[in-house]
C-alpha cells in the first residue's frame, strides 16, 4: 500500500479546513499520481483541481497516469495543458498544466472560476513559474477568492520558508515508501577525462550488482560522450537511454519504460530525473554529484551556463532512486568529505534568473512594486532593474515604467519577453505570411537546435514536426517549410523581426572577424568554422556564457544591412554629439556620431563643440576614472575626512557627504558648475578642491566645523601647529616636547569626544614618545626621556616637574636671556 494512503484522510480534513495546506512527502509517496483522484473523488473540493507540475516530461507521464487509472485517454476527467499541446474537455474536472500555464490562467480570469483547488507539486524544486504562481494565487485567494484552497507538496520542507509563509497551515507528513539503499562513495579521478572515468564507474557498477542503472549528467554534452563511451563496453542486453529536455517525446518515453524482458537498461540523464519522474525498473544509480545551473548576471543581461555540486538535499534524492522498488545501490562519484561540504539546499532558481518576464506579469497583474505581493524570496532588486531596463527598450513600458499597449499585447501573448515582442511586431504588419514566419523564428528559439551551425535561415528552412506544429499553435493557421524557403519574405522582414525582440544584440564585426560587439556593449564570438564569421553586421538571437570565457558565444544570428536596417527600423539609431577625453593629449575632443546602442556606425569630429557637452563628458570621465584623475592636495583631504569624522561623531546634523561614492554619483552638484573653460587637464589640475568643498557648506556649518574639528591646535607655547586627521585613527599633532610643558592632558578635538594624540619631538623635530594620555608620561616613562634627553640637548630644558613647568620654545640660554 502506498504511503501516502495513511495519511490522505488527515488531508482531506485540512482541505476542507484550512486556505492552505502544505503536504511533505518524499519521492515515491504516491503525491502526485495517487492522492489527486482521492481528492477528487473525496467531493471535499467544490470545482476543478489544477495542479502544476514544473518539468513538462514530469506532466505529460502524471497525466498519463492518472487517467490509465480512471480507463481513459488524457482529456477526460484528466486534462493536460502545456506549451503546444492541451488536452481539456468539457469533462475535465483535473488539468495537469506546466510551465507558465497557470500564471497564464490566473491572468486571463484572476478569479479562476470553476477552480476548488490548486496543487502545486514538487515545489521544493523551487521553479520560478511555481514561485510566481504561489504570490498570484496567495493575492487572489487574498482580495477575491477566499473560498479557493492551496496545496503545496513538496519533498523538504524545511528549507522552504513556507512555515514562515503559511504560520496557520496544517502540515501533513508522508513517510514514503523506500527500501535500504547502499550508498558508497567512489571518486573519480579529476585528472582523467570526465566522461571515461563515470563510464567506467558505470561498467563496474554494472557488472556487480543486477538490475537496470540511472546515471546522473550535469548535462546533453556529457550525456552524449558518455554514451558513446558505455556502447564501447556493454553487451547488447544493455540499452543506453539518455534523458534530458531537448530529447523528442519517444527517447524520453524509452527511457522512462521499463526495459524489454532480459533487457537491463542504463539512463543517462540529467537532473530532470532527480524527483519528478518514476523512472521503471531502477535499483542502481550512479550520481556524478554535478549540476549545470544557469546564472543570470543583470549586468551583461546574459545567462551563464555554470557546472557546479549539487546540495546534499540533491544527493539524498538521486540516491533514493535506487530504493523504490527494492533494495538498491548507489554510488557518488565524489569523496564523502565533498559530500559534507556541499550546500544543504538547492538555490531557488527565481534568485539566479532573468526576471523580464516576471516583471512582464507583475505589471500585468497591477503591481508596481515586488514588495506588494508575498513571497518564499523576495525576486532580487538587481534583477526586476534589469528587467525594466530590459522591457523598457523593447517598448512594453513607457517612460515611468507603466506597461504600454505593446506590453499588454506582449503579456497576452503568453510567450517570453523578447519573443513576445518580435510577435507583435509581425502583428503589426496585418500580413498572414510575416506572421506565420515570426511564429517559426519564436517555434526555433524556444526550442534551439543542438547543432554547430548558427544561420538562423538554415534551420528556417528545414524546420522539424516540432517547429512547425508549435508555430501552427502560436499564428492560429497552419505552418509549413515552405514558410522559410519564402527568401523574400525572410530577406524583407527577418531582421526587423529579430530586432524587435533583440535590440541590444545587433553586432558588429571586430578587427578579428570572429569576433563581435552587441549594441549593448558586450564582447561575443562565433564557434570556430562558423559560416556567419565575416559577416560585417548580425542580430543574434542566442547567446550564452561559457564557464571559462570572456566573451560570450553565439548560437544563433542572422547577417544583416545595417543601412536597411537603419531605414525599417529608425526608432534604434541616434545622432549623438559628445566630447571625449584624449588620454595621449590630455585634452577634449568632440565627435558627431551615429549610433546603435553603443556601436557606431558613421562618426565625424566636431571643431565647436557645445559647452554643456564638454561639461558633461569631463563629468563622465572623472566618473569612469575616479576621483584620483583630479588634483587633490593634503588640505583637501583632510577636509573631506574632517568632514566624515563630523558625520560619524554628529549624524543628526545635515552635513553633505564627502566620501568617495557619494562624490562620484554627484559630481554635477559640486563640480560641473566649475568647469567652464576647462579643456585639458592642466585646467582641470588647477581646480580649488578644497574651496569646492567649502561651497557646499553654509557660513554657520563652515564656522562649526573649524570650531569642532580644527585644523590647527593652539599650543600652549603660543604656536598653532597642524592637527592630522585620519579616519582609521584619531587625530595627531606633531610638537617639541618643551612645548606641552605645563599641561596635564591630551588636547580634544569634537566637543571632547575624540583626543588628540600627541607625538612630542625632540628638539631635532625626532619622535621621542607618541601618548594619548599626557599625564601618565610625565609621570612614567618621562624619567628614562630626561634622563637620555638631558645628555644629547644639554642646552634645552628638561625638568624635574614638567607638569608645573612653563612651556617654551627656545633654549636654556635664550630663555635666560629673554628674562
């Protein structure tokens, strides 16, 4: 009996109870194709059940399942809705979605009429349509649908948050149903090529133990090798099935089927099997302790493909893969030392992910703000500014970051951010046939080749089933080849298409024809024998970033005219004038120039350049250079900490900020107004720091300052001597020690909070001690001072009782004289 039987009527009290209910059970409970037709069937749930699995491989095979135990096809009682394929009649009364189905359901009818119930399977898996999902449905269920019910099960709960989340949500624990499993560690040599040394393990594995194997790939690359490695050693009664996304339906299938009678078979896959899938016949399983994750970087707006350990929650689920039929074993390619090192939990992928087309649903929702919805972790603010930079030049928003028409057509489409753009673009055009191609050119990029070639018309013109069917799907008619054999229609319209969704991606050739500069500014390059190498102008549709490169690697791209280009789509080029710092002249000089995004296509110099250009680029240079471009003498410095000290021991007076940081972000304030005439850096040398400062500051904070922070200290000789601020320690003043005599303590500087450190010389100007607390030298360790001092300047006074002493700056036989 499967587990989760001994807990389902628990549930059901808590769905009919509770908004929310949170359901931990492990791998193998039976969650998620057992429990779903008990609560159907229970009548607790008043409407339709929708529950969302993350992987569409995941979907599909549930789906499958579930109605094999009602006796039907998928699209009864049991409906499934994913990307290019739905199954859903008017007797559906549970829908099986994936991916950003029910962020798309919840937009078109915020009320999800006719729903009960929203599962939300394998949620510890963290999908970021699953974490968008869970803050619509918590707003809806919130504002006007109290009565719908929540049901997140999940493998870990703890890791989650959701406690934190959910404080009044029963939570519900499934023991799982799992045999022994024997998990040893066997590192693989580093040193050797990674594919040879997991084959082998494999091979190994294989021969000691029976039963069919699951191999865990960080991905397709080395999925393939190792493949190719393992048919060298296998007998035929071993089939090789690999499993990850890219595959067509029917490899998938083989590999979740269990294998033919006397076969065993080996599953090579990616972390796609970890806890979505049951997966047939599995008792060994082989885990390579490696992932490959994607990480968004806001600032290049790129993904990088990064290789990385799996979390130890990972390495518990791939083991427990091996025990859910029978005893099993596994074997971790690393050393248990690895193992206890590695991270506890998997990073939720909203944290590392490009965030546009969440913001794209956001504003479509009414929200302006991340902060207005409930989250398990807040989306990074780095990420949602990308974003906006993002759809703001794909023209979804306007200026003040509200979605425009083009953002609400975008949004309805349902498809990605920059897809969703190019489609609308064709929309425009009320022509059948540029629709019918902008839905291949999307059809292709969702779902890229795997091949070398990176020619988008190549695969235009020989587009699979697949492409095709799922264009049919998005332009509503039918799309065949023949679509991108049309040259005409592709030379014509191919690159506004592409520009539309691609703006920042238009490159243009380096010196070295094999390499590229995106408008946005970032390097690329082709692969090695590429056919677009050459090509003056490309947009580039795919690109990625390796682990170990610094310039990013394009996949897909299509050579253009950047003069036709230029004609179709005006709104991405400008004239600009600027004036740029010559760092050989060390002068100005100022350029006319057309440009699109940061790369130029025509530019002429300029002889009478405006002044507010000028102003502006000295402004740009000082930003990108830094404060130390400019002449900074030691009075200016010791303002500027002066400054900062008076902002630390005062922080309720309203003094202007002096540190680095704020000075750079603010240079217009306080040292464009002074830069009139300035043009080369001798002028630019010649600037007053100090009295810039001094500006900022009204008469009444100038005359506080010099009172509380002094520059100067009296000293009781009579001499004003210069006091030395620091920020890392307190301020010092450099005298003769006959100069003190008379006094019993240290000066104060800060309305006595901060003392003075004394560094008392001999009257050669050398250190003789450096105290903070005067009067504990006299009285101590100025004896030794006197006594060695009286021997080297006879001629000065060293007295018994300095502290009753009058100060003096000459010798004995002056001051003799004096009197």
């Amino acid at each position: 009996m499967l587990p989760i039987l001994d807990v389902s009527d628990d549930l059901l009290t808590a769905l009919k109870n509770s908004p929310q209910v949170l359901l931990h059970a492990p791998t193998g409970a039976g969650k998620s194709t057992v429990l779903p037709l008990i609560i159907l069937n229970s009548g607790v749930i008043q409407g339709r059940i929708i529950m969302l699995e993350p992987r569409r491989i995941a979907a599909r095979t549930v789906a499958a399942r579930l109605a094999e135990q009602l006796g039907e096809e998928i699209g009864n009682t049991i409906g499934l809705r994913m990307r290019s394929e739905t199954k859903v009649s008017q007797h559906t009364r549970l829908e099986v979605v994936t991916e950003g189905v029910l962020t798309r359901q919840l937009q078109n009818d915020p009320m999800l009429e006719g729903v009960g119930l929203v599962i939300l399977d394998e949620f510890h898996e963290r999908n970021l349509q699953a974490d968008l999902g869970l803050a619509l449905l918590l707003d809806s269920q919130q504002a006007i649908r109290e009565d719908i019910k929540i049901l997140l099960m999940s493998a870990t709960l703890d890791n989650q948050g959701l406690t934190e989340l959910f404080p009044d949500a029963p939570i519900i624990t499934s023991q799982g149903r799992m045999f022994s499993v024997d998990r040893q560690f066997h590192p693989i040599n580093s040193n050797k090529l990674f594919h040879k040394e997991v084959a082998s393990a494999v091979w190994k594995l294989l021969q000691k133990e029976k039963g069919s194997l699951l191999l865990f790939l960080p991905g397709a690359g080395e999925i393939e090798k190792t493949r190719t490695e393992l048919a060298l050693m296998v007998s035929e009664d071993i089939l090789l099935c690999p499993m990850y996304g890219a595959l067509s339906i029917q490899a998938q299938q083989q590999a979740i089927q269990i294998a033919p009678q006397g076969k065993r078979k080996v599953v090579l896959a990616t972390n796609i099997a970890e806890t979505s899938l049951t997966i047939e016949g599995i008792r060994l399983v082989v885990d390579s302790g490696l992932e490959r994750v994607g990480q968004f970087n806001p600032r290049t707006g790129l993904t990088k493909l990064v290789k990385q350990r799996i979390s130890q929650a990972s390495m518990t689920q791939r083991a427990g893969r091996a025990g859910r039929l029978e005893a099993g074993v596994c074997w971790h390619l690393f050393s248990q030392e690895q193992a206890q090192r590695a991270a506890q939990f998997s990073e939720a992928e909203i944290n590392q992910s490009d965030l546009s087309d969440l913001w794209l649903s956001l504003l479509q929702w009414g929200c302006s703000d991340t902060a207005q919805l409930r989250w398990l972790d807040t989306p990074p603010d780095t990420a949602i500014s990308a974003a906006k930079d993002l759809l703001f030049k794909l023209g979804a928003t306007d200026k003040q970051g509200k979605l425009a028409l083009m953002g609400q057509k975008m949004a309805e489409s349902g498809s990605a951010s920059r897809t969703a753009a190019m489609l609308y673009e064709a929309q425009k055009s009320d022509n059948k046939e540029v629709i019918k191609l902008a839905c291949l050119l999307v059809a292709i990029i969702e779902e890229p080749p795997r091949a070398t070639e990176s020619d988008i018309r190549t695969y235009l013109e020989r587009p699979t089933e697949n492409w095709c069917k799922r264009a049919s799907i998005l332009s509503g008619q039918k799309v065949t080849a023949i679509v991108g054999r049309d040259f005409t229609l592709i030379s014509e319209w191919l690159p506004t298409l592409l520009a539309a969704g691609y703006p920042d991606r238009i490159a243009k050739a380096r010196d070295n024809h094999a390499r590229y500069q995106l408008a946005s500014g970032l390097g690329a390059s082709f692969n090695e024998m590429d056919a677009l190498i050459g090509k003056p102008w490309v947009i580039v549709a795919a690109v990625w970033l390796p682990e170990s490169s610094a310039d990013a690697r394009i996949t897909l791209a299509y050579p253009i005219e950047i003069e036709k280009l230029q004609r179709d789509c005006p709104r991405l080029f400008s004239q600009q004038e600027t004036v740029e710092w010559d760092e050989q002249r060390g002068s100005l000089i100022a350029w006319k120039r057309l440009q699109c995004g940061q790369l130029v296509i025509k530019s002429e110099r300029l002889h009478n350049p405006d002044k507010a250009e000028i102003k502006k680029a000295l402004i740009h240079w000082v930003r990108q250079n830094g404060l130390a471009q400019l002449n900074w003498q030691e009075s200016d410095l010791q303002l500027r900490i002066r400054s900062q000290l008076a902002k630390h021991y005062f922080p309720d007076l309203n003094l202007p900020a002096v540190d680095d940081e704020t000075l750079l972000a603010t240079l217009e304030e306080w040292l464009e107004p002074y830069l009139n005439g300035v043009t080369n850096k001798q002028k630019l040398q010649d600037i007053n720091l100090t009295q810039l400062l001094l500006n900022r500051l009204d008469w009444q904070q100038k005359q506080w300052l010099d009172s509380t922070f002094p520059t100067h200290y009296h000293a009781p000789s009579q001499r004003n001597v210069s006091i030395y601020y620091s920020l890392e320690k307190p301020p010092v003043i450099e005298i003769r020690m006959q100069e003190m005599y008379g006094q019993a303590k240290n000066p104060t500087v800060a309305e006595g909070k901060v003392v003075v450190t004394l560094s008392l010389l001999s009257p050669a100007m050398r250190p003789l001690q450096i105290t903070q607390d005067l009067g504990a030298f006299w009285l101590g360790s100025y004896k030794e001072v006197q006594k060695e001092m009286k021997g080297r300047y006879p001629k000065h006074l060293w007295p018994d009782d300095p502290v009753n002493t009058e100060p003096t700056r000459q010798t004995k036989k002056a001051m003799m004289g004096a009197k």
